[in-house]
C-alpha cells in the first residue's frame, strides 16, 4: 500500500511528500487505514519504527473536518524530548490546516505552556507529571476529548508514571478513540490495555532485528582505559558525518566529552542531570549540524530522532541485547544505510555474546593499535555498611535510616 491508497487529504498528502516519505513503513501501512476508520488499536512498535507518522495522519485527517474551540486529540507520552518530538511532527504535518498543536512537559516554566493553552490548542503533547499539575491548576480540561493516545506505555511503567497516566484517564471521556502503542507488553500494560480501549485492532510489526541486519556492525576488543583513545582515533580517520555515541552512565557521558576535547573534538553530553534548556540546546546543535558528536545515556536518547545519522558508536555495552538493538537502529533509517560500532573490554564479553545470540548474527571484530591485553574481570567490592557516624542522630535514633536509592543513569 502507498500513501496515495491511503486517502490522506491533499494538504496532508503534500506535507508527506516533502518530508521525503516514498513508502509508508509496516506500522504506518498497517496503522493509518485502521485509524482512519475510527477504531482503537494496539500498536507493538519500537521507537523508530514510523509510528508518530501512524497516528499524527489519521489524527489531523479526522479533527480537519470540523471546527472546535476544546483540545480534542491527547497525546501522552513519558519524556521530555520524545514530546517534543511529537509536538515538531504534529506542527510540520498540519502546517497547511486549520489546526494548533502545543506541548507541555516539567523541567521548565509553565507559563509559555498556558499562554498557549489559553490561545487554543487542538491536539495536545504531554508528559504525565506537568499534565495533571495543569489539570489541577484549571489550565486543561479534557472533556472535549475524542482521540487519547499513550505512548511508549512500557516505558511509562519502568519510569513510575503509571499511577499518573491512570488518573489522566479517569478524566477523560468514556466515547473517544484510543490508541496504544508499546514496544512490549508486560502484564500490567496489557490490563491496562484491557479498560482503556475498546475492540482494538492489534498490530504488530516485524521485530526490529530485522531492521539491523542491513547495518553495517563492528566491534572493536579494547580494554577500558584505551576506549577514549580508540573513539579519537575513529573521529581522525573514518569518515563519520556525525555519530551518537551511548554510555552506560551519567558520569561516563560526561567524560567522554571531557576526554574527546582534549584530543581536539567538540562534542556535547545529553543525560538525565542536565537540565532541560542545556539538553534542548545540545540535540538542537547536533540536528543542526554545528555539532557532530552527541554523547547519551540510554535513558536521555529515548524518543530521540535523529534524521541521516551516520553512525551509532556503543562506547560501553549495554548490559541488555534489547537496547543494543534499539540504540543501533537509530542509524539506517529510511533506506539510507547506517554504521554500527561498538567497543568491548573484558567486563562487557557477555554482553556481546547475548547481543550475537538475540540478533542470530556474528558481529565483525575490528583490529586497532590497542588490542585488549587485560582478560580478567573486574570484582565489584561490596559497599561497606553505614556505621553510626556516618548516619544523622534523627535516623539513628528514629529507625528511619535507608539505604540510598540509586539513579538507574548512574
């Protein structure tokens, strides 16, 4: 199927054409002729995989065809940056109809937000913790509702939005339509599923392993204090047009980018402890191009779509083969072809055999100046127990003391 079969109207049909879309992608073939027609669905889709075309199409086709003064479309999705990204597409496909997008998320002032909402919004993008703080503030009504989406509903769970998003959905109205999209289904998801939508048609595209396969993957076998080296040393001598390079950590993000301009490169760190201007302002310098070297964490690059990237560089395994897969489909995309390469000291051999199990293909080793030489893993020594004097009178003599909770970036 092409768009052209799809029956997009011709505003819509022109905003595809200039974006380049030749032919819809599985979820978008699969998705928009069902959404068109009004039913809920079930999207099993990864992050790159076309979907926020799938449901930003059949959502504008539907409200252009009346006029109102409520938000009538929701869009709710976990982070900061993939709301963002939602808002620019909703913006550049509707660009030619009668229609206002906005999008509002924490981190930052709430005032543009609700000059904004004051103005009248059709379709809104937002995250779960400053949506129901406006909804209590009396900025936001959702009884105009007639279409909910929620995004990235696995996600929403591992972040501990979940109790958030279920009190949006009290709010809203009992006949709307609703779409679901998740990249996996736990258990809690799927209950969920089961009150929130209503005969859902459940699609489900092809896995992203398949998507890989026409990557062009390496792994380089180095040992941890020799990876910045290796990194300069690729930036020097292979054409890299730009590159996202992930870390396993905050810290290890940050160094990166301190290491790298000591050799001479510019690059810019984008995590969790940064606050949202300086991580708004990095991904912009990147999708400009005055900036060609993007550092992240797993957690940071979620949502995140970078157009004509030229290389994935896993500086650090991930320690799931999942986010192996989702972190290198990131380049590739749109047939344009991508590069894949990744680094692997001693601590991380595992990592890589889980990776070459799940995708069922054999990564390419690379030969470079500094070969691994260290093949015993490091031991993880045990933190010692907090003594007395290292906790407050108030916890030691009230019971309350905890153990601290660790930030999963960290």
């Amino acid at each position: 199927m092409t768009f052209n079969e799809m029956e997009l109207i011709q505003p819509l049909m022109q905003a595809v054409a200039e974006a380049g879309y030749t032919e819809p992608s599985p979820i978008q073939t699969e998705a928009i002729p069902v959404l068109l027609s009004g039913r809920d669905i079930i999207g099993c889709a990864q992050t790159g995989s076309g979907k926020t075309a799938a449901f930003a199409l059949p959502i504008l086709q539907r409200l252009s065809k009346e006029r109102s003064n409520q938000i009538r479309a929701l869009v709710l999705t976990p982070t900061r940056e993939l709301a963002i990204q939602i808002y620019e597409t909703f913006r550049y496909f509707g660009r030619r109809l009668r229609m206002h997008s906005g999008v509002v998320f924490g981190g930052v002032s709430q005032h543009p937000q609700v000059e904004a909402l004051t103005r009248g919004i059709d379709v809104l993008i937002a995250t779960p913790g400053r949506l129901n703080d406006l909804i209590n503030q009396g900025y936001i009504h959702l009884d105009g509702i007639e279409i909910f989406v929620l995004d990235e509903a696995d996600r929403m769970l591992d972040m501990g939005f979940i109790h958030d998003v279920k009190k949006t959905i009290k709010l809203l109205p009992t006949q709307r339509q609703t779409m679901l999209f998740s990249a996996t289904m736990p258990s809690e998801i799927e209950t969920l599923a089961q009150t929130l939508l209503k005969n859902p048609a459940m699609i489900k595209v092809d896995p992203v392993t398949r998507a890989v396969e026409s990557i062009d993957q390496s792994v380089y076998m180095v040992d941890k204090p020799n990876k910045t080296l290796l990194l300069a040393e690729l930036f020097r001598t292979e054409d890299i047009k730009n590159a996202l390079v992930f870390t396993n950590t905050k810290h290890g993000a940050d160094r990166v980018v301190q290491k790298l301009a000591q050799e001479g490169f510019v690059a810019r760190a984008i995590h969790g402890d940064k606050a949202q201007n300086a991580r708004q302002d990095a991904l912009k310098s990147f999708r400009d191009g005055r900036v060609k070297i993007l550092v992240a964490t797993d957690i940071a690059a979620r949502g995140i779509d970078i157009p004509e990237l030229s290389h994935v560089i896993n500086y650090d395994l991930p320690d799931v083969a999942e986010t192996y897969i989702h972190r290198i489909g990131r380049t590739g995309r749109a047939g344009l072809g991508g590069t894949a390469i990744s680094f692997c000291n001693i601590d991380h051999v595992d990592n890589l055999r889980s990776i070459e199990k799940m995708t069922g293909l054999k990564i390419p080793v690379r030969e470079s100046q500094w070969p691994m030489q260290v093949f015993v893993k490091t031991v993880k020594q045990p933190r010692p127990p907090r003594t007395d004097k290292q906790l407050s009178s108030r916890q030691r003599f009230s019971g309350t003391a905890k153990p601290k909770q660790r930030n999963p970036e960290r």
